[in-house]
C-alpha cells in the first residue's frame, strides 16, 4: 500500500515532481493478510462484473482502493484496464488463492517520466 498523502499532496502550493532517488526511496507499506483479502476480492469482483453484464474480458487492471474511517477497503478510482480481443482465447476469473501464510510480494514504486528526463537520457 501506499500512504495517501505521498500520491495526493493535499495543501500544496506548487506541484513538486520528485526526482528519481526520491521515488527509489519511496517504499510501499506492507498491508495485513486481511486487508490483502478484501482488495483481492473486490478487484475480481470487478473482473467478474464487467465478464457477466458486458462481456469484457480484462488482461489488465490497475486499480486505487482506499480504506474509510471504518476500516473498509473502497475503490476509489481506475488508473487503466486493458482487455482480450473478444475472439481471444482466456480464462475464466476463478477465486484468489488463499494467501494468509505468503507473504506479500515485493512491490516497487513507478518513477515519473516526463518529457525533460527522456532528453536528458540521451
């Protein structure tokens, strides 16, 4: 998980971009095996919603879930979806493998890349 405030700056003048070592050293909290559950089933909840009412078939889904003041896991926004052609060979979503005693894979924050950084690099 990530803190909400290091991708939301709130109160914030300017817009900072941080630099490379910046987003290096930012690291993701690790988040309890329930908490780990929920997000893993409201995501396939989603696979399975857009499956049974649209027939959209997802390869891909990044999505931002919040916690509320009462502890549960909210979607808050989409970041992109990509999916199966319709005629494209895939699998059905099954349920998530039951994960309590794994621990969480390792996770790496994103760097920002914006047009001035990819000049640079040449």
């Amino acid at each position: 998980g990530r803190r909400f405030h290091k991708v939301y700056p709130i109160h914030v003048e300017d817009v900072e971009i941080p630099s490379p070592d910046e987003v290096a050293a930012d690291r993701c909290i690790p988040l309890p095996p329930s908490t780990t559950g929920d997000v893993e089933a409201r995501t396939l909840s989603i696979v399975r919603y857009l499956k049974r009412f649209y027939n959209i078939a997802l390869d891909g889904l990044i999505a931002e879930f919040l916690m509320d003041q009462q502890g549960h896991v909210v979607l808050h926004g989409v970041w992109n979806m990509s999916t199966f052609h319709p005629s494209a060979p895939h699998a059905e979503p099954k349920d998530p493998v039951d994960r309590r005693d794994v621990p969480p894979p390792a996770t790496h924050p994103m760097p920002i890349v914006t047009p001035g950084s990819l000049q640079e690099a040449h």
